[in-house]
C-alpha cells in the first residue's frame, strides 16, 4: 500500500507516518516524487488496515499496490527515475553508452579501448576484472588487478566505470573501484547478493538472467531497493529461447513492457544477445527505437586476440560507427 502525503506535507508529517506504519508491524520507505511525496509499506502479507494512517496530518489518501514488487513499481513512483553519477544521467529521456571489452585483459588493452570509445562519445567504459564463465578453465579475470587498471582508464579518459562484482567476497572490493556495480545475468536471482547490493553506496547495473521473466526481473531489483539502495538501472542482455540464430535472443518488447511497470531506467546490451559483431548495430538501433535509456556494448581494439567474447565485440571504428547511426535518432 502507499500513503499518499498531501503537496504541503512536511518532512515531520512524513516521519510521523513512517512511524505509525513501524507500530503496525510494518516498514514504511519515502519515496519523494516531482509533484508528492508518498510513503510505500513494504512487509505486509496482506492488505493494511489503514484507518489510523488517513487520520494523520499530511495524509491525502491511501492507494493499494497491485503488484508484488512495490519499489520498483510505477505505481508507487510515476516519474522516471533519474541516476545521475557526475555529469552522466541514466534515465529520463536521454540515452548513455557504455562501451569497452568484455573483460580487462592488460592495461594496455584497456587503456587502447577506452581512449577510443571516449573519443568516440561513450560516457561509462565497461570491462571485467571478476568474470563468471561457462567453463572453470576459461580466463576468470585479473581480479583486483583488473579493478586497478580500472581506476588508469577512469583517471585517463574521465570515462565511469562499470564492472562485475560475481559473489559477495568480490562485491566490497568492486564497491571501492567502480562507478557502477555490474550484477550478471548468471546471478540476478543471487539473493544474497542482491541483498548486499542494496547496501552498496553505488548504482547496480542488474542484469536480466537468460530465462527470466521480467517479473522476476522487477523482483530481484526490489530486493536491492528494499534494502535501501534506490539506484538501480535494469539490464535487457537476451534471453535463452528455441532460436539458435543467434546466442541469445534479445528480447526488444522487454523494454516497452518495464516502462510501463517500473520507473527505473533500462539498458539494452545487444552484444550478449547476438554474439556476433554484425548484428550488434542494427540491434543498437533497435534497442534506441523502442527507447533505451543506454546501450552497452562490447568493443575490442583485437577481437581475434580477445580473452573472451571476442566474436561478439566491435571494432572500435564500428562503434564510431554505431555513435553516429544513434546521432541520428536525435535523443
Ligand atoms: C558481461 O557483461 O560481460 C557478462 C558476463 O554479461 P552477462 O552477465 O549478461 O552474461
Ligand atoms: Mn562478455
């Protein structure tokens, strides 16, 4: 449920509601908004008795949420939410690329790439220092190393980072380094993770799973947010269907559909779905149509040579490329 507080509400009226809603059994989250502010119960099992909180000073009206997810929902916050990290700002209208390899192989790699993309007007460099792979033998990333490289590019370029924390023993160490914690498709159903996510001072960048629902997608962004942590940027990377054209089948309406039910903002990362380079592009494009707050796309100055994901990254000169196709769509 949501206690709708009236425009000239203020702060102390909101607090006392807080607190009324504490001695129901409850926990009561402000979510500030444009026009009002509103206070969403969470813990509830079912619906709330709400005669004591509409005869609070302050108080407009009660609505009930008819989703599972509460945080996250659009009915519990109208406007879109707006991230802003810097100058860079994920969400509302305007669209941010990332942009850079799959993982973070040398600092020369690094360093190569992200001078490009930066040239080139990608605003977040991208890059693996902790990498969940299919295959135990595959190179996992250089780990710390990896995050220190990180931290010469963002230095050189001005560029944010985002990069993966993979479980919660790398997810403290991710927090110091990065601008952005990247949580994979293969973890966004890691409870625990999530949960220590919701206590991290950055953004998280969550990851859509290969068979999720965006339902299920919406519910492991509300456990980050019900722990306190509201920066929260989604992540459409395909999904696993009977379509083998292609890696992954990247899921285009998902972005339309999470509009309409979430005010957080989405990113689309057509080079995990394709896994071929060609089809990154024209996907990009799509991704830009259907409204995308972002692209994050794989870039690799030697993508023969890359450690991983080397088929499905750009060569910098495509995503220059790809820059001025997206120019086009004037957002
Ligand atoms: C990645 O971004 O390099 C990655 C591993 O992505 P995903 O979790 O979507 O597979
Ligand atoms: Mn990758």
């Amino acid at each position: 449920m949501l206690v709708v507080m009236k425009n000239d509400a203020t702060e102390a009226q909101v607090q006392a509601v807080i607190h009324e809603i504490k001695k129901l059994g409850y926990r009561g989250i402000p979510m500030p908004g444009a026009q009002r502010t509103a206070v969403c119960i969470i813990g509830n099992k079912g619906p709330v008795e709400d005669s004591r909180l509409l005869a609070l000073d302050g108080v407009k009206e009660t609505i009930p949420v008819t989703k599972p997810y509460k945080l996250v929902s659009r009915e519990t916050q109208p406007e879109s939410t707006v991230i802003a990290i810097g100058d860079v700002k994920i969400g509302g209208g305007g669209l941010v690329m990332m942009a850079g390899p799959c993982a973070v192989e040398s600092e020369e790699q690094a360093l190569t790439i992200a001078r490009l993309v930066a040239e080139y007007g990608a605003q977040v460099f991208r890059g693996g220092a902790f990498k969940p792979r299919t295959s135990p033998y595959s190179f996992q990333g250089l780990g710390e190393e990896g995050l220190k490289i990180l931290q010469k590019v963002r230095k050189e370029t001005g560029l944010l980072i985002v990069t993966e924390a993979t479980d919660h023993t790398n997810i403290e160490v991710v927090e110091q380094y990065a601008d952005i914690i990247q949580i994979g498709a293969r973890n966004m159903q890691n409870y625990s993770l999530l949960r220590r996510a919701g206590h991290a001072s950055k953004p998280i960048l969550l990851k859509r799973g290969f068979a999720a629902t965006i339902d299920e997608l919406l519910m492991s962004a509300e456990y980050i947010m019900s722990e306190g942590n509201n920066q929260v940027i989604l992540c459409e990377r395909g999904i696993r269907t009977f379509s083998d054209n292609t890696r992954h089948t990247l899921d285009l309406s998902a972005i339309l559909s999470i509009k309409e039910a979430s005010h957080l903002p989405i990113v689309v990362d057509p080079s995990h779905a394709a896994g071929r380079r060609e089809y990154v592009i024209p996907l990009s494009k799509g991704a830009v149509a259907v409204g995308a707050d972002g692209i994050l796309v794989e870039v690799h100055h030697d993508p023969s040579q890359a450690l991983s994901d080397g088929m499905q990254s750009l060569y910098p000169e495509q995503f220059r490329e790809l820059m001025a196709e997206i120019k086009l769509f004037n957002r």
